[in-house]
C-alpha cells in the first residue's frame, strides 16, 4: 500500500514580455481576470465562519472592557495591579508589559490584547492557505484556472478577503470597546494594532502557501514563524534596560504592543505594519510566477515506491501524520521547558510591595506556582487540542480528496479506516501533554532544586486530555452525521476559549462555564484531584465518537 499526490501541472502560458524584456503591463493586469468573482465565491464559502471568529474576538475585547470597570475602580488599583504585573517576568514574556500603568485600559487589555493577536493571525493564515494553497492541492484550483482568470486572482482574491476581514475586524472591535467605556483614541488604536498584526501574517501566509505543496505544511509554517516571533516578542518585552529589547520591534506581534493603545497611541506603527505586509505580498507574487500550479518551491521528496511497513490502515494513517505529529511534539517539549523554568522562579519575580501583599493572600509563593503551573497546563491542553482537531480533520480531507474511497473499494471497512486516523487524533493530544509535562516537570525540579516537584507536574498535564478528547469527538460526530459542518470542532474550541477566559470576568453562572469541559478539569497542583468529571468527560468522548462512527457507516461519500 502506498500514497502518492498527483503531479504538478505546469503553467502552459509563460508571462509574456515587452520588447525591452520586462514583463508585458496588458499580460500583468490579465493576471488578475476574476478576482472579483473569486472574492464573491470565497466569501460566500467562509459566509459562517468569517462572521463566527470575528465576533467572538470581537466579544474577547468587549467582555475585557467591560469587566475592567469592576476591577479596576480606581487609579491606584490599576498603578498596584500594572507595577505587579510589570514586574512578573512570566506574565511580561505571556502578554507583554503595561506601559500606562494609570491607564484603565493599559491594564484591563493587556491579556487580551496578546490573546487576540494569536486568534488574528491564525484566522489570517486560515483564510489565506484556504483560498490559495488548498484549493490547488485539491484540484479545483486547476478546474478554475481553465476558465477565465488570472494566474495572480487566486492570491489576489484570498488576500483581500483576509484585509477585508481585518479591517472589518478592527473596526468592531474599536467601536464596541469604545461603546464599552474604554477612551475612544485608544479603542481605535488596539483595534489598527490587532487588525495590522492581521494583515501582516496574511501577507506572511501568501508566501508560505507559495513554498509548501500542501495546505497543512503552508499552515504549519506559518505556524512556525507565528510561535517564533511570539518569542522574539516575549525575550524583546522581558529585556532588562541594558538587553535586547530591540528584539520587540522584529516581530509582527511585537509591532502591535508597540502601537501601545492607551498609553501614547503610536499610530505610525501601523505603517511599520502595512510597509512589511506590502513588500511580503510583493514578495509572494514574485514566487507565484516561479513554480507550477500545484507544485511548491520547495519540492516534495521522493519516496519509496512502496514499503513493507505500509501494512495497513493505520500504517497509511501514520505515514501521512507522523511529521506534523513529532513536529508538534518538539514544540510542546520546549515550550515545557520554558513554563518549567518560568514557575521555578515565580517567587524571584515578586519583588514589589504589593505583589508580595497579593502573593501572601493567595498563601505564598508555593500556592503562586501551584496557580502558575495549573493554569498555563490548562491552556497548553487547549492547544494540544488544536492538533487533535487537525489531525481529526484529516477524514474530511481523505473523503474530499477522493483519497479515501479507493481504500474503501477494498477489504477495508469504514470503521478500520477511520478509526486509523483517530487512533492518531486522539493519542497526539496525550503525546502533546506528555511532552509538555516532561519538559515542565524537569525544568521546574532544576530551577527550584527540588525534583519532586516533577511528579505534580506532569500530572496536571496529564489531567488535561479528557477535555481535548471531547473536542475531538464533536468533530468525529460532525464528520459521520453532517460532513459539511466538521468546522463545528473550531466553533467550539474558539467557544471554550472564550468561556475559559472570559467566563470569570463577566461572572458568567456556572451553567454557563460548565458548557466547556476544561471547566470540569481539576486545578491541579493548586487544588486536588476529583476523578469523576475526568471520568465523564472521557465517556462523553467515547459516546460522540461512537455516534460519528455510526453515521459515517449509514451515509454516503460526499466531495
């Protein structure tokens, strides 16, 4: 058993040139024929989960705005609470520093204004290598390019749908955190720096889609390069006065805590934004016309014309995950060391009259690192969830890319098929956390002295995987009940994020929090470990994706 892709199709009509060998104007500006009507058929295509992510960033934003009037009162709440926070490294490196500390919105933003500006890139990424890169590696990219349009309309098409949606994006945001009492001046300024962090890594997807054959390895390194300027981000913003904390002003999202809405208002940053976006599309057109439709800069290697490994279903299922999983994997594993190293030294880092005053209320810097390694577990089981769902999604992609049915035209059942896959979506969450809590477990034990604190840690990673599993099931039942709704798995993700983040600052009943189901994971070091939700969480898992199984049995393959 063996997998192949289908060979690249070359462009049968090089660009023509002008008399002095330039690149002919009329051949130039054919080259975006029906952008306009690849505009209108993305949009219609992204018609629920534009309008979905928007809204609920834009609710992230208000919701922060909103709470921070109970919070933060008074001026000298809001001075306390930003000197502690400044003086966190761990929380500096996360969400970036306060620069007003008196300001009301300096303060109550600043977590989310770090959030948002992962969920922007994100979605920017997802829009762009949607209408650009996965389009050809399923075909219909060729079926268009027969008809009359341009070689460059594609691109052109899905990055005015990114900008687009940014703009619109930031404009909300900026009006409804106005609306919400925030000062108009600085509302409209974090709503241009999240927008601005928006378009650049459009422009950054337009060249990753450019050099990956594949819609998933576009995605991941436009991934890649997200997580290593969050990076450069978080070492420029924790430089002492005599570090590198030029290294800020290297990264995109650096560019949009730089813009430092309410607190100085630097609307020429947005130029710095829009001057990079302008000279990578630039640079994302050029390789457009350097490779054929369906190829990528960077070739795909050649492999054996078959192996005796390849057994099985599962085997198949392996060979086509095993890169993004290890991938991920080593990402995770670093990103543990760090959040090890950090809660090892989270007592350093308080070195303030009122960080102490807070600290001793929570009960010492034991119960602080306990709160630090509990929470920041949490979100990395959020995440880890992201690669369940990715890889969950891969019966969609198989099924669609007309993939699956020949393997299913043998003596292969539905359920062998599919469950090869999920064998794979659901144990990579459990080999995510596991390499997280290694990583933490071990860093922590070094930077306290004290390896037995290895063991808590690796267990509040491990607590968070019945959670990811229901999330996964959700898009399992989607994929077997209704296969054009598989979305529905980043519906609720971005749902639970919110619930998760949002939740405690609008004092949401507990109904309401308990709809997600990292509510019902125990605060584990910070608290103690109750195995029933963990045990109903796993079983809610188990019934949906026995329910998606069912019904993929009963329906029919659909493209």
């Amino acid at each position: 058993m063996s997998a192949g892709r289908a060979p690249a199709v070359s462009r049968p009509d090089p660009t023509p040139t002008s008399p002095d060998g330039g690149p002919d104007a009329t051949a130039v500006s054919g080259g975006f024929v029906g952008t306009g009507a690849l505009v209108r058929l993305a949009l219609r295509r992204d018609r629920i989960m534009l309008p979905g992510w928007v809204a609920g960033i834009v609710l992230l934003a208000v919701g922060s705005a909103a709470a921070a009037a109970d919070l933060y009162s008074t001026v000298e709440s809001r001075i306390a609470s930003a000197t502690a926070a400044n003086n966190t490294t761990a929380l500096v490196a996360l969400y970036g520093r306060v620069y007003d500390p008196a300001s009301e919105g300096g303060i109550s933003m600043v977590k989310t204004g770090g959030i948002g500006a992962v969920m922007i890139a994100l979605l920017s990424v997802i829009v762009v290598v949607r209408h650009t890169r996965a389009e050809e590696e399923s075909g219909r990219l060729e079926l268009v390019g027969a008809t009359v349009v341009g070689r460059f309309a594609p691109l052109t098409s899905a990055l005015v749908v990114a900008v687009g949606t940014n703009v619109v994006l930031a404009l909300l945001t900026a009006v409804t955190v106005a609306g919400a009492g925030m000062p108009t001046a600085g509302s409209f300024a974090f709503g241009l720096a999240w927008g601005g962090v928006g378009i650049a890594f459009a422009a950054i997807a337009a060249v990753t889609a450019q050099v990956s054959s594949t819609a998933r390895g576009a995605t991941g390194l436009a991934a890649v390069v997200l997580g290593v300027v969050y990076v450069v981000r978080a070492v420029g913003d924790t430089a002492g006065p005599d570090g590198p904390g030029w290294m800020s002003w290297l990264s995109p999202v650096g560019w949009g805590q730089q813009f430092r809405p309410y607190s100085g208002d630097r609307w020429w940053v947005l130029l710095v934004m829009l001057g990079f976006a302008a000279v990578v599309v630039m640079a994302s057109y050029a390789l457009v016309e350097r490779r054929d439709i369906g190829a990528g800069l960077v070739a795909d290697r050649l492999g054996p014309a078959g192996s005796a490994r390849l057994t099985g279903t599962f085997a198949l299922a392996w060979r086509l995950q095993r890169a993004s999983l290890l991938g991920w994997a080593a990402a995770f594993a670093g990103l543990g060391l760090v959040l090890g190293n950090i809660a090892g030294n989270v007592g350093g880092f308080v070195d303030t009259p009122s960080a102490r005053e807070m600290v001793a209320k929570l009960g010492g810097t034991d119960a602080l690192t306990d709160a630090f390694i509990s929470a920041e577990m949490g979100i990395m089981g959020l995440v880890a969830s992201i690669y369940g769902i990715q890889a969950a999604l891969r019966l969609r992609s198989e099924e669609t890319g007309q993939r699956a049915e020949p393997l299913l035209a043998a003596a292969v059942s539905r359920t062998s098929w599919a469950c090869s896959h999920l064998v794979i979506a659901l144990g990579g969450p459990v080999l995510l956390v596991a390499a997280t809590g290694v990583g933490a477990g071990l860093s922590h034990g070094a930077s306290s002295g004290d390896m037995s604190r290895f063991g808590p840690v690796f267990v509040a990673a491990m607590l968070q995987v019945p959670a990811a599993w229901v999330l996964i099931g959700i898009v399992v039942l989607a994929f077997g009940a209704a296969p054009r709704l598989v979305a529905a798995g980043w519906v609720a993700l971005v749902v639970f994020l919110l619930l998760g983040q949002l939740g405690p600052l609008l004092e949401l009943d507990q109904w309401a929090m308990d709809l997600s189901p990292f509510t019902h994971v125990p605060r584990f070091p910070a608290g103690d470990v109750d195995p029933v939700p963990l045990v109903v969480l796993a079983l809610v898992a188990a019934a949906l994706v026995a329910a998606g199984l069912a019904a993929f049995r009963r329906r029919d393959l659909t493209t």
